[in-house]
C-alpha cells in the first residue's frame, strides 16, 4: 500500500468498514510510514474535537479550508 491509498482509506479504516485484508495492508502501512502514522492520529484528533462541534456548524467553505489543509499537510510530510 502506499500512501496515498492510505489516505484514500483513513475513513473507512476508521469506521471499521474496510474488508480484512485491506485492513491488514492499512495497518502494516502505519507500522513502515511514520508520516501516515502521525496523520492516522491527526485525523483521529480532528474528528474528536469536530465531534463536539453542533451539527452543521462548519460553512461549505470552512469544511473545503479544513480538508485542504489535511491534504497540504500529508504532501509536505511525503517531501
């Protein structure tokens, strides 16, 4: 697995929805890459503190600003 297949699974590794082998590939991916290791527990941290947020708090453009910022974060840790 490289990376950007992990991050294309971060969700569904996270609900628990990915099927048993592509759970294994995710997880020895985490276990090779720090970089994808510190954004598996960035992503968890985020999706911690939004939890708390109301329902539908974030704008449209809030939502795209945060995830360009995850997707600019993992490229500059891949450099």
């Amino acid at each position: 697995m490289n990376c950007d297949e992990f991050v294309e699974l971060v969700t569904a590794f996270l609900d628990g929805t990915l099927d048993p082998d592509t759970e294994a590939r995710f997880v020895e991916h985490i276990s090779l890459c720090e970089g994808c290791e510190r954004y598996l527990d960035q992503f968890r941290v985020t999706i911690a503190e939004l939890g708390q947020l109301p329902p539908h708090s974030l704008t449209p453009q809030a939502r795209d600003n945060l995830l360009t910022a995850f997707r600019d974060w993992h490229q500059r840790g891949q450099g």
